[in-house]
C-alpha cells in the first residue's frame, strides 16, 4: 500500500494515533483533546 504525502490524514497524534484535530503548529503533532491533557506540561500557559 501506498503511503499517503498530502492531506488530512498525513499528521497523527503522538498519544493517540487519532488523525481528527491534530495540531500540526510548531511540528506538536498531538490531537486537541490530548494536547488539553498534557499542555500545561509540555510548557504552555492559559491566559485567559
């Protein structure tokens, strides 16, 4: 099988395999409920 270069399903989450939500800025690669889960770890702060 092909392996696929473009497209939504290129990125997967690094948690979860997941390909829904991913957040590819800043090459994070983590989906946005596991991103929630482990952002204050990995350095981000909310400000609001």
């Amino acid at each position: 099988m092909a392996v696929k270069k473009f497209g939504k399903a290129t990125k997967q989450c690094r948690r979860c395999d997941n390909s829904r939500g991913v957040i590819g800025n800043y090459g994070l690669l983590y989906c946005r409920r596991c991103f929630r889960e482990i952002a204050k770890d990995i350095g981000f702060h909310k400000y609001r």
